[in-house]
C-alpha cells in the first residue's frame, strides 16, 4: 500500500481504520479489523509499519468511539472511562506500541459531551501527554466544529481545505489571546514535521496518478483474499470440491465483485474476478448458473448498457450553467462516462460559475428481452430522467430524504415503463446539482456540490428466479451458492437496520439446501448476517469482501488449491436482540449509551453464557492440528513496571495430524482471578500463525507483557490495575482442546502510559 500510495501521488495514507465493531449495524463496521482491541491493535500497527516503512504516513483513525453512522457528527457517546480505556482506546494504544504513526484522525462525534475534535483529555493528555506521542492530529472530512477550542485541545490540522475554521476567524483568536501564541507554534510544528517526515518521497505537486498493477500485486491480492476465507461448517467433508465435475453457481453474489464496501474507503479497482469467474477459471467441468434472486438495494447503474452516438459503451456528460428551460444555453464542457453514478466532489471546470449547474447526460439504450423496465433515480440535486423524450422519473419535487453519497441524497425515485426487445431508446437524464434540491439536510456532511445515480434492471418476480434455481439445484451434484451484501448495503453514511440478507436471500438459500443438502453456501458480509438455514447446510464459508482477487480466491479454497485458515475476528449471533449493544445503537435524542460497557462482543457473550451462532475465533481447516507441551516463562517482578512490561513467553508444539498442508493460529488467552471489579471471563492477549506440512510439528511461541495481560482500568485512581493473585493461561486453536497453565501476580501495581 505504501508503494501504490507514491505511484498515486500521494504522501498519506488516511488509514486504517481500528473502530472497534460494537455492533454487526455499523455501517463502516467492514473497515474495521475486529471487536477485540488486542487483535484490531496488533494488525493496525503492523499495517501501519509496512506503509511507514515505505516512507508515507499512515494515520490512525477514527479517534474515537465513531462506532455508528446514525448522527456521526452529533451524537454524543456516552461512557465510562474503564469502557473506554479497555475497548475502544485500547487498539489505537496498542497500535502505536508498534509504529508511531505520523497521523492520527480524530472522529465526527463527541465523546462525553465534547467533540472529539476539541476535547482536550483524548487528544492532549492521553494521545500526547500520556502515550508521548508527537505526530499530527487532523480532523475528519468536515470534522472540525470550533476555532479556540479545537486549537487549544490539539487538533493541528482542519480538514478539508479551503479552511472554515481557521485563517480570519483564527487570526482574530489568536489577537484576542483566545490562542496563546505558543499554542499556535505548537500547532504550526506538528504540521511542518509531517512535511519533513515525507519530504523524502520526493512527489512533486499534483503528480499525476500512475498504476500499479503488477503480477505480483495480484498474487498478494489473491493469498490474502483466500487466507482471510473463514471455513465455518463443513460436515461430511463436503469441501473441498471436485474440479471435473460439473457444478451449478447459484445467488446474486455469484457475479458481482463484492470487493469492498461503501464510502470513502471504496475505490475504483483496477480489476475485479467475480466468484463466478473464478469458479469458471478453474472448474474442469461444464459450469451453470442461476440468479436465485435479486438482491440490489437500488436498482443496477444503467450506464454500463448504454451506447453513445458514435457507438462506444457509456453516455455522454454535458455540462451547462443554465437551467435546461433556458432557450440560449452554452456548453461548458462534454465529457464520456460509463457509470451512471457520480460524486461531483472532485470536478472542476473554471467556466463554472457558482455550486448551481447543470446537467444532461444522454446515451442510447437497446434492451435484449422484451418487458416492463423499471428505473431509478437517486440525486445530491434533482433529476428528471425520460425515454424518447417521456418523463419516466422526476425527481424535483417534494424529495425524500435517503441513505446515499454519505445520507446527503435522495431515496430513489423510481418510474418504469414497458420496453421491446432490439428497438433503440434515447435515454435522456437532466440534473441540477445540490442547491437546486429541496431537502433538508442540516445535520448532514456536505461532500461536493453534487451527486447522481441512475439505473434500471428488466422487471422479474423473486419466485420466478426462486423456483428455477431451486429446479437446477435438484437436478445437479455439486452446487455453490454465493449470498451476502455489497456496498449498498454496508457502507459509511448510514447503518443497516438489520442483520438480514437482502429480501428473498434467505428463502432462496433455505429452499436450494431442502432439495440439495449438499449445496455449499458462501457469505460475502463485512459484519456478521443472520442465518436461519445454517442448522441446514453442511458447508459454509464466511468470505468478506475481498478485494480485487475475491472471486480467485474463493475458488481456491472451494477447490482446495487453499487450505482455509481464516478465525472469525467477530462474533456471528443467533439473532440481533442477542448483541450486548442491541438496544443502546443509534443515536437517541443526540446520544447513545455504551451500555454494555466492558462487555462487547465475545466478552459479554461468554459472561452471560450465551451461545452465539459462530464464536469469535471459530474457523475450521481442511486438516487437523495438535497442540501440546505449553510452557510459560515469566520475568521477576519489580516495585513498579517498566518498559517491556515484564514479558510472559508462552511456547507450544503445534502438529498437523491431517493429510493436506495447512496454517494454524494459536490463540493465547488469560483468565483473571476474582479481583476488586467484574471482569470478563478471558479476554485474548495475544496469537501467532504457523504453517505446517501434513504430519510436521513446531515450537510456537507467544510473548505477551504481564501488566496488559492482566491490567484493568482503576477509575478512582485513573490509572490500569495489575492486581495481585494467579491468572490462568489458556491455548486454543482450530477444534477442541484448550491447553491451560497459570501465573502469577505476587504484588498490586498501577501504572500509566503505552
């Protein structure tokens, strides 16, 4: 990544994300790691390292508690401070054990009352002061809600430019001694510094991008995309598949790329593999499909089926700054896209003359089946879209708010109209960018002057789709069907409101697997989904959103070219009432409590002795291991810790019994004794991966430092507690078994700091 961002020009990384998944709603829960902040900490530094290794900065973001989308930069999170120490500060501190990265971004909402932007105890005494950390805090993307206080607490840098808060109104400030001078100094220097820090690169002003799309760029993209496959069931070791047999492809994710979610972190790829592509590529045999059912959220972007004049794939973009009833319009410009979707954050023209513009975008479309068409339109405007010059959709007037481009557009509109097999219609869709719009969007980012989306897709019953594949499936030996989510439905911007499929998914799932028990069912989610067939299936596979390779990598493991060695960084609940923070999400009269407290996640679940659907950690191989023979090393104590923190080196032999190669993770958790506080019944503390050839066997070890091994948050004293008594050691991995040791903590200690 490092290396991509220097061929794109680009001196920072606004990454990664380290947000700790409270709940399976959040809509940018797919670009955080995991609900555990030891395991979110760890990758988050090592990723970190790599890019900075490179000499581009990373940043670690969002600091914190920006674990919801509903009212980001107004809620107020209320919690305690051990919640917010143990959870969800703990993956930025264990992170920066790691790298020191040069930036840290700040999150939209308050934390306790205060904007996170302008609370002077995160980003002073505990990021600065208390961890000794010098790099440079920014805020989010319109992030910044004060001049004074945001100064005075340590936010360096407002962003985006041009400035809001800052230049006149910070001027004045500083004039009026609301700043002192050395504030402004102290500010002025962390900027300056991250300009030292990646003077090195050498990119020139507006470089321009360049690919960077090498063979082994894919390589890495397709391990990474099969190693993060989590096998979940797979009784009667119906996996791996056979390649010369026949196989049929079921369900909505078959060829659709679901490489990432949506929002800010979504990017143009350079290219995707589709499952079906990848099952295709490797499949010996011939290879069927159906659609099982429709699952978009919005109906699919039309641009794609359009032909220009001239006969290229797309429509053509003609910009105005008249109105289209105006009788003498002049053209600003006309350019050629393909996707009929468009966040006009980025464009540009000087001819433009304010935020108010317009325009239409016109292609030719020729449908192939005869039938009733149905199109959408979703705007950061307005929007009429017609057919031969008949107004199909109006978007204009009495607009509804949507969850689009960040919640800043519409719902959208639909219209439809009845279409003929091979006859050409002339597409026309007008436009009029955000300040012609009339919804009421205060509370709401504004990202850019505009945005549109338009689609259609060929009117067609769920139960017509439904009953075909399950026709096909009855008849056919080896079958896959790939379900799940997309960018539509987990993206920044808003949460989901459930945890459930797309409508119709789960009945065609169900109703497959009645007449073909042996169907291998594969989930494409970035948060867990609920699953009311899973007691049905014999074989399931939690595959994520991966990447450009994700339909490559898939295929790799169904087939067995790849042993599956992903662990669920989540837990899967039965049902959403089962999640610790079920009734404290969202946004309530501008806050949301942090209820749960300490126990999110696995540590709730386990406390309450509550079975979850899939635990955090489960994930299962195509062969089996052993683990044996754990021994811990422990260091003396002293009065006080110091730096290394005492470590606890935990070793064990790990042996693959099976018949393929494979990978195991070990699992190193800690057990508390009974102490002052309630605490979760094991919390894990640390974890390693070994590679082992059938019938091999190696030492692992796991070195983890005893004051966070056993350290909870003391609030009266504010400082971690590493409290006097023995603490159980337990080793798990892929399948039963748990080996168990102890240590212990001979004297009480608190102590502050990294």
């Amino acid at each position: 990544m490092g290396e991509e961002s220097i061929a794109k020009g680009s001196h920072i990384i606004l990454g990664p994300t380290i947000n700790t998944q409270r709940s399976p709603l959040g809509g940018r829960g797919f670009e955080s790691f995991a609900e555990d902040g030891v395991l979110s900490g760890h990758l988050a530094g090592h990723f970190s390292k790599g890019i900075q290794e490179k000499g581009v900065a990373a940043t670690l973001k969002h600091f914190v508690c920006n674990d919801q989308e509903h009212q980001r930069m107004a809620v107020d999170s209320i919690i305690t401070q051990r919640a917010l120490r143990e959870i969800y500060l703990l993956p930025f501190q264990l992170a920066m054990r790691i790298c020191r990265t040069a930036c840290v971004m700040t999150a939209y909402n308050k934390v306790n009352g205060t904007h996170v932007s302008e609370n002077k105890e995160i980003i002073t005494d505990i990021l600065r002061k208390e961890w000794g950390w010098d790099g440079l805090v920014m805020s989010d993307w319109f992030g910044t809600y004060s001049t004074s206080d945001a100064i005075n607490a340590g936010l360096d840098l407002e962003m985006p430019g041009k400035t809001r808060w800052r230049g006149t109104p910070l001027a004045h400030a500083v004039s009026s001694n609301k700043v002192p001078e050395f504030v402004m100094d102290e500010r002025v220097r962390n900027v300056l510094n991250l300009v030292n820090f990646v003077d090195g690169l050498n990119i020139p002003a507006n470089a321009p991008e360049k690919a960077l799309n090498r063979p082994q760029d894919q390589a890495l993209l397709r391990r990474a995309a099969a190693e993060s496959v989590v096998l979940m069931k797979n009784e009667e070791n119906i996996l791996p598949l056979k390649k010369d047999k026949s196989i049929l492809v079921i369900g909505p994710n078959s060829k659709a790329a679901a490489y990432c979610g949506g929002g800010s972190a979504s990017l143009d790829a350079y290219y995707t593999v589709t499952p079906f592509d990848g099952v295709s590529a490797q499949s010996k045999g011939e290879v069927k499909f159906a659609q099982g059912v429709y699952s978009h959220k919005d109906l699919p972007l039309l641009g794609p089926l359009l032909k220009t004049a001239d006969g290229k794939t797309g429509f053509t973009f003609k910009v105005y700054n008249e109105h289209p009833s105006e009788s003498h319009r002049e053209l600003v410009e006309e350019l050629h896209l393909v996707s009929s979707s468009g966040f006009l954050m980025d464009y540009v023209n000087p001819k433009i003359q304010s935020l108010t513009y317009f325009v239409d975008m016109e292609g030719l479309f020729t449908p192939e089946e005869d039938g009733v068409y149905d199109f959408g339109v979703t705007v950061v405007g307005t929007g009429q879209f017609f057919i031969d010059g008949e107004l199909v959709v109006d978007n204009t007037k009495n607009q509804r708010q949507g969850s689009a481009f960040f919640g800043t557009a519409t719902v959208e509109e639909k219209g439809s109209k009845e279409l003929k097999a091979g006859q050409t219609y002339k597409i026309l869709f007008q436009f009029g960018t955000a300040p012609t719009s009339d919804l009421d969007t205060r509370g709401v980012v504004a990202f850019g002057p505009g945005g549109f989306r338009f689609g259609a897709s060929r009117r067609v019953g769920q139960e017509e789709l439904i009953s075909n594949a399950v026709k096909l499936a009855s008849e056919a030996g080896q079958v896959v069907i790939f379900a799940g989510l997309t960018s539509e439905w987990e993206t920044e911007g808003y949460d989901r409101d459930h945890m459930d499929l797309p409508p119709s998914s789960d009945e065609m799932i169900s109703r497959v697997l009645d007449v073909n028990p042996n169907a291998v069912v594969v989930i494409q989610s970035g948060t867990p989904v609920t699953m009311p067939w899973a007691n049905k299936t014999k074989a399931l596979l939690q595959a994520w959103f991966g990447g450009n390779e994700c339909g490559n990598g898939i295929a790799d493991v169904l087939y067995g070219d790849v042993n599956p060695s992903g662990k669920l960084p989540i837990t899967f609940p039965v049902r959403l009432q089962d999640n610790p923070s079920y009734i404290n999400f969202r946004s309530e009269r501008g806050r949301v409590l942090y209820g749960e407290d300490v126990y999110v996640g696995y540590r709730y679940y386990e406390k309450v002795d509550l079975a979850p659907l899939f635990p955090f950690g489960h994930g299962l191989s195509y062969t089996t291991f052993t683990r044996s023979d754990l021994t811990l090393t422990t260091t003396p104590e002293k009065p006080q810790y110091e730096e290394g923190g005492e470590p606890i080196t935990a070793t064990v032999t790990v042996t693959n019994t099976g018949k393929v190669a494979g990978a195991e993770v070990v699992q190193l958790w800690v057990a508390p004794p009974a102490t002052e506080v309630n605490r979760p019944v094991r919390e894990l503390k640390g974890f390693t991966k070994v590679f082992l050839q059938p019938g091999e066997q190696k030492k692992v070890e796991i070195v983890v430092e005893k004051k966070l091994a056993t350290s909870w948050f003391d609030e009266m004293r504010e400082k971690w507690a590493s409290e006097k008594g023995e603490y159980e050691v337990l080793v798990t991995g892929t399948g039963e078994g748990v080996l168990k040791s102890s240590f212990k903590v001979e004297k009480t200690r608190y102590w502050l700091g990294l």
